[in-house]
C-alpha cells in the first residue's frame, strides 16, 4: 500500500481543502511533486507546480501516486485519469461521490492492477514516514499496532489511545461508502505481507463488511491478534447513521450479531474506545 518512497501527486490541488492538507502533508515529509487543476491561472501551491493533467505531472516527474481533493461531480473522471495513466496508488479524499462512479473506476483499478483506498476516506499514515490523507497527524504515534478503520474522526480518537499505549504502525481508513476500492481483507493481506500482527479493527453498522474481511483474513493464515470496536450499537433499525454504508439492514447488520460472530473466531470485542487502550496494553 504505502511504504514511504511514494512520488505523489495531488489532483484538486488549488481548491480549498486540496491546498489545505498539501500544506500538512509537505510539513510532514510526504514527496509531494505535483498537482493538477483545471484553474490554471495558479502556477503552483505551497512551491508544488500545478499542471493542467496526470500526463504531464507522470512524464516530467514520475509520479506513481495520488490523492485526490477533486468534487464529487469530477471524480470519476479524475480518477479514470490517473489510472489510465499508469498510478498505481490512489487515495480518494472525495465523499458524496456516486455510487455508480465509484463503480466504474473500482472496477478499472483492479482490471490495471492498481490499488485505490476510498472514497469518503481519511486517508493512509505510516507514521513517521507518509501521510497521505487528511488525519491530524499528532494522534498517530510510531509504534507496533496497525489500524484499519471505517470511520474517520473515530480513528483519530482511538489512534490517540493507541499510540499513549503501544504506538501505530500504520493506519488504514476505508471509508464509509458502500462501494470502496481497498476492503477489508485486502488491508489485512497488506498488513500480513509487512509482517503486522497486532491489529485494531473499527467498524460500524451496516453490512458484514468487517466479519467477512477478519474471517478470509484469518483463512489465510492472519494468526495475530485483533480487537475490534464497532459504532452504532443503539442504532435504530433502517436509519443511516452518518456513513452511506452504515445502515442496519436485518440482523446481521448490528453490531451485536457482528461481536457475536467475531469473538466465536478469537477476536477481541472493545466496547469503548479507551478500552482498546487496556486490550493492546496485555498483547
């Protein structure tokens, strides 16, 4: 997924947030080369040069990476882009993107070969080496424990327990659209591929995303330790609660069925987010 020595590229790099976290991400040693824009009257964002398309910024700097600020009614052209041009590596800042987008470019990635983690996400961090993403860095401490995760703000929060406790080791935000590029078991089989074996899982409401992710993980021979924390165990039946993904739909939608299925495999359930703290601190 990431390893540190990604030449990135930030498509969207002159709207607001686009120059905002490319600010942040510079600051923290990201290899940012380059940026498109179809506002070309800018020459360049925090010493970053703005091109009109991926081709120049992949012919005059070789990037092999990107994040993408692009709106919504943009993405998927944006994201077409970048593939077609061969990056490997996309995170997809963008939410309110269109199911049937979202789609079309998740299918092209895996026809290329390409990896995208997203849309709706917060992004990637390999702590003290990149941060591809929008997460407040100071809550991700280097340390042990990996982090895959739904939701955004609740992964800041459990990543500052995480990081008082054992330190991370890198952390993975999803998204919480219901179609999304990486899933869960394809960021376990990341995490087994680094040798990772400490694991903190986030999940929400909805679909068994997260059980089926843990259960081929484990198939695969993923023989480490997991605790999971899932969000939303009041929510009424057939009310979205906050992410388009996160709907309970039955039962195996809440978080009751998906703690009841996980601990049968040897998963540690954590209640609250501190008590993930108390959990990794016994590993």
């Amino acid at each position: 997924m990431l390893t540190g020595n990604e030449r990135v590229m930030v498509q969207g790099i002159t709207g607001k947030y686009g120059r905002f976290h490319t600010e942040k991400m510079l600051n923290y040693g990201t290899k940012i080369l380059c940026g498109t824009s179809k506002n070309l009257s800018e020459k360049n964002v925090h010493g970053v040069p703005v091109f009109e398309s991926v081709k120049e910024c992949v012919e005059k700097y070789g990037v092999d990476t990107s994040i993408v600020f692009v709106p919504a009614p943009y993405a998927k052209e944006a994201v077409m882009e970048s593939l077609q041009n061969g990056i490997k590596k996309i995170v997809i800042i963008t939410e309110h993107i269109p199911v049937h987008d979202t789609l079309e470019f998740v299918n092209y990635a895996k026809q290329v070969g390409a990896t995208i983690v997203g849309p709706n996400c917060p992004g990637v961090i390999v702590p003290g080496k990149i941060k591809l993403g929008i997460m407040p860095e100071k809550y991700f401490k280097q340390g042990s424990v990996a982090i895959i995760s739904r939701s955004g703000t609740l992964m800041y929060e459990i990543a500052s327990f995480v990081s008082r406790a054992k330190g991370i080791s890198v952390a993975i935000g999803l998204g919480g659209d219901p179609i999304i590029g990486t899933n869960m078991h394809e960021a376990f089989k990341f995490l087994m591929g680094r040798g990772i074996n400490e694991v903190v899982v986030i999940g929400e409401i909805g679909p068994a995303f997260e059980v089926d992710g843990i259960r081929r993980a484990i198939d695969d021979g993923f023989n480490g330790k997991i605790t999971a924390f899932f969000a939303g165990r009041y929510a009424p039946k057939g009310k979205r609660m906050g992410h388009a993904g996160a709907i309970v739909e039955g039962e195996t939608g809440t978080v009751q069925y998906k703690e009841m299925v996980l601990e049968k495999i040897g998963v540690i359930i954590s209640k609250t987010p501190s008590q993930i703290a108390e959990v990794i601190e016994k590993w």
